[in-house]
C-alpha cells in the first residue's frame, strides 16, 4: 500500500498557485466555450460567430486608440480591451500554447511573485505589449490572444535565472526569450507572408521586457531597492 503522501496519489495541480490555474482555466473555458459554439452544440447559429465577436468587442484596435487620442478622450469600457484581449485566441492551438507558458512559467516563478503579483505580470506585459501595437504600427487587425503577456512571464523567468534562482544557467538567462522570438520572424518570412507578423512580434518583444521590468520591481524588497537608488542619485 502506498503512502499517503506518496506523489502516485497526489493531484498535480494542487501545486498549481490558485492565480496561474484561474488564468490559465479563464483561458481555457473561453476557448471551448468557442469550440463548442463553433461545433454547433452550445448557443445555436450564433455561436458560431462568438470568436470573430469577442476579437472584434476585446481585440486591442489601433482604430480605437488613435481616436481615443486625436480627441483627447479615454473612454474606460474600451480601455478593458487591454485587460480582456490576452484572453482571448485564434484557435485551439494558439490558446493550448498560452496556457502550457502560463502554467509551466507561472509555477515556477509564483515562490518569488505569489498573489496578484503573477497576474501583475501577465496583464502588465499585456498592456504593454497592446501599447506597443497601437503606438507602433497602424495595424488594421486587433491584437487577441495572451503572447504578450506569455512573454512577461519568460521576462520574469529570466530575471530570476540571472540572479541564480531557477535550476537553468544564468549565462544562458536570455536564450529562451531570444530563440523564442526569433522562431517568427523565420516562420512567417519562410511561409512568404511577409512582414505581417512584425506587429505581434512587437508586441511580443514588448510583453517580455515589461515582464522583466515588472520583476525588478515586484520581486520582493524591489521597490524599497529602487527607492533607495533614486535618493542617492
């Protein structure tokens, strides 16, 4: 007979910090909500459309942003796109991939960022990543789906692997960021689909330095450091 504490009997996502398992079932729920939808099975005729919907309602839009700014005008209800739209994805594969990152980068980083800490991480390189699309690009297409934020998180990841805090090799701390985003550039010069990936790609690149950003200052004791660097400047 086995343990009681044997590893054979014991749920693997009891270990999961509660906020990484509700980002990453939020995540989840929302993509088979949109499966079934598509298949026919929950919402009638209308669901098929539920997914073109929520792109078009949550999506980061370069279009609302740039009025926004030329009127001088920040309307709250579409200032929630920047918190809503890492949520939402493409597809099954574009949602299974976020959720992997979330639940494998927010496990390990969650003893140094517990609580609100992750989810400052995850929805503060999301805006920053949605920032970073609408100000750069004039794109024509929204920015959906939780890259960005995914992407803060290996920020976080590195942070903490340079300062010796993972199992992976310090020297190698900015590897995974660097092969990640260059996988598509490749990918979408070789498809021939030209530069259409750049703006994601930014918004990727900027979700990743926020991210590492974000866990200077919210590691713990980051604040009262950096307060004390700016009073001896």
């Amino acid at each position: 007979m086995s343990a009681p504490h044997d590893p054979r009997n014991q749920n693997p996502f009891h270990a999961l910090p509660p906020v990484v398992t509700a980002i990453a079932v939020v995540i989840a729920g929302i993509e088979i909500l949109f499966q079934l939808g598509t298949l026919g099975l929950v919402g009638g005729r209308e669901a098929v459309g539920w997914r073109l919907d929520a792109i078009r309602d949550w999506g980061v839009a370069d279009a609302v942003w740039q009025w926004m700014w030329e009127n001088g005008t920040i309307l709250p209800a579409e200032l929630l796109r920047w918190l809503a739209y890492p949520l939402i994805h493409g597809g099954f594969t574009h949602a299974a991939f976020v959720v992997v990152f979330v639940l494998a980068l927010g496990n390990v980083i969650s003893p140094f960022y517990r609580g609100w800490r992750v989810a400052a991480l995850f929805f503060g390189s999301a805006i920053a990543g949605g920032l970073a699309y609408v100000v750069l690009f004039d794109a024509n297409a929204p920015l959906f789906g939780g890259y960005p934020g995914a992407y803060g998180l290996i920020g976080a990841f590195t942070y903490l692997t340079q300062r010796g805090l993972t199992p992976a090799d310090p020297s190698k701390a900015f590897l995974l960021i660097g092969f990640l985003l260059a996988i598509q550039p490749i990918f979408g010069l070789a498809s021939g689909a030209g530069f259409a990936w750049l703006p994601d790609w930014i918004a990727d690149m900027a979700g990743a330095a926020a991210g590492y950003g974000l866990a200077i200052l919210l590691f713990p004791g980051g604040m009262a450091t950096l307060r004390d660097r700016m009073r001896h400047r």
